[in-house]
C-alpha cells in the first residue's frame, strides 16, 4: 500500500469545485498511466481510495489498494509520481514514464494553480514531497514547447501500441531516462511493433525534441529489436572470450580503473 497526501493551497470557501475536481481527476488519470507502465499491465493493478479528508488549505488522503496477488507496484508508482513532479517544478524536466497524454494531464493540473481559489499545491507521501508552484507552469510550457529535429534513434523498452488514429504510433520507454517518446509508425512497422512489445527496441527516423532538448516523438522509418539488458555478455564472457581482455587485473580492478580513467 502506498500513501499519497494533496493539499490544494487556499482560503477555506475560495477553492471553487471546479479546481477541487480538475485537480482529483487529473491526479488519478496520471496514477494510472504510472500504474500501466511500471506494472506493464495494460489494465493497471492499483485502485485509489480516499483515507482522510481536512481543510484549512483542502487536503485529500488517498491509499492505494493493489488488484493483482501477490505483487505491489503503489510504492514505486507513488514515488515516481512526487519524483516527477519534483523534476517539473525543480529542474524543469519531463517525468518518467508519462505518455505525451499523460503530459497533457500534468498541465492541466499545474494550470489549476492560480486560479478559483488554488493558490498552490503541494503533492506529498512518506519521505517525498513537492510544492508545485507558478513556476511548475512556466516548465511545463518549455517541455511541451517545440524545440528542433533531427536524424537519429532512440532505444528503450516498446509499449503501448495505438491502432486507432489516422497516424498509427506506439510508445518507447527512452533506456537513458524512462521518458516516453512517442513513435509515428506505418502499418508494417506497426505490425512488427507487435511482435515486439515489451522488448528493447531501436526506432530510427526523424527525432523531434523539446525545448529542453529531451526526444518527444520519432517519425520512425525503421525499428531492429535489441537483446535485453539480461542477455547482454559480462566483462567475464568477454574476459572468456579474451582472457587478456583485462590484463592482469580482476573484472572489477578494471571497471573501477575504466571509470576512474
């Protein structure tokens, strides 16, 4: 079980319902889309329950109730959702694991703020907490504020396929930061991206990137699957290969001497 605490910053009978129900909606719409992509369960496996209720500034408790038997993911989804916040508000980056959708649903959240009586919001669980602020507004337009494009890649793990719109896509989870960058695919990579859901994977093409500089979307021309991380080879099967590979240092002398330079 996970425990997340929202407190919409205002005067008690300034805060419209409007904000009240905009921020809970908003607030649930992102859980799940974190929920989906750390489980990998297309349908979730959390569902949020309202523990407490007080005002002052209004504070809405909710508990997370997992579906699914013997597995757990509220924690993590919690803590990645204050990490994300935090990372808009403090560094002005793009949070992990959120779909361009669930990006849309991070700004109509931030933008509550300032508005009907909200004058703040502050987002919190157990050892992690953020205060989303004007400033949360202003980030957010530079991520999601064209930036430049170029011929390139990305790698990470396939996921969320979309068959539905005029532009077929599919999500990848970027390996460098478990950012979601959505690739625009035609029908036959559209039906290779099916084969290779879940796995690690190399779409190339046309990289659009954000102000920022971070990759948001990818007309793709091309996707090569890629082994998993699991089933890349150690220094020691390259040191099998090559047992002069290393000299006469250990595995671990030479990666700590590699890092060190």
């Amino acid at each position: 079980m996970a425990r997340i605490s929202l407190e919409i910053k205002g005067k008690l009978g300034s805060i419209s319902l409007h904000s009240l129900q905009s921020t809970l909606g908003n607030v649930e719409h992102i859980l799940a889309e974190l929920d989906r992509a750390i489980s990998r369960n297309p349908n979730g496996t959390l569902d949020w329950k309202v523990i407490g209720l007080s005002t002052g500034s209004l504070i809405v408790e909710v508990a997370s109730e997992s579906r699914v038997e013997g597995a757990d993911f509220g924690p993590r989804v919690a803590g990645t959702y204050v990490r994300g916040m935090q990372s808009i508000e403090v560094e002005g980056l793009s949070p992990e694991y959120l779909s361009p959708q669930g990006m849309a649903y991070a700004k109509k959240l931030i933008k509550t703020i300032g508005h009907n009586g909200a004058a703040g919001l502050k987002i919190s669980t157990p050892g992690q907490e953020v205060e989303l602020t004007a400033q949360a507004s202003v980030n957010i337009d530079q991520l999601l504020k064209p930036g430049w494009k170029s011929i390139g890649s990305i790698e990470g793990r396939l996921d969320t396929i979309s068959f539905h719109r005029a532009k077929p896509n599919f999500v990848v989870y970027y390996s460098i930061t478990h950012k979601a960058v959505k690739c625009v695919v035609n029908a036959e990579m559209l039906s290779r991206g099916k084969d290779l859901l879940g796995r690690r994977v190399n779409v190339f093409g046309t990289v659009h990137y954000n102000a920022r500089g971070e990759p948001v979307r990818v007309e793709a021309e091309g996707i090569r699957s890629l082994r998993s991380r699991v089933e890349l080879p150690t220094l020691d099967d390259i040191g099998g290969i090559d047992p002069d590979f290393t000299g006469e240092l250990t595995s671990e002398e030479f990666l700590r001497r590699m890092r060190n330079g």
